[in-house]
C-alpha cells in the first residue's frame, strides 16, 4: 500500500518499500487484526517500524 499521495494506493507488484511485513498469510492477517505482535518470531518487518506501527494503529478491520 502507498501512503505517500492524496489517497491509499494499493498494487500486488514486488517492489522497493519502506516497510514491509515477511510472514505466512494467516499470521499477516493475526498482525493485521492485532491478534499476532508484528515483532513475534512467526514473522519479520522490514524496514521503518514505525510507519507499521502507525498504520496498525490508524487502521481499524473491527
């Protein structure tokens, strides 16, 4: 996902990112319904920590 214009851009390319979340489907989505830490041992993030953290915390999937 691109954050960096006036609006979400989302693509399904490989390319460059400035954060980046390395991980099994299912635990990608435990970490995107904040069931799973980011930083547990069944994944790896890449990158600026940070800009996930912001996005885990703006993003809301309840």
């Amino acid at each position: 996902m691109d954050l960096t214009g006036e609006r979400l851009v989302h693509r399904r390319a490989h390319e460059k990112a400035a954060v980046a979340v390395r991980s099994p489907l299912t635990d990608l989505l435990a970490v995107l319904y904040r069931r799973l830490p980011a930083d547990s041992d069944r994944g790896e993030v890449l990158g600026e920590r940070a800009l996930l953290d912001g996005w885990l915390e703006w993003a809301s999937f309840q």
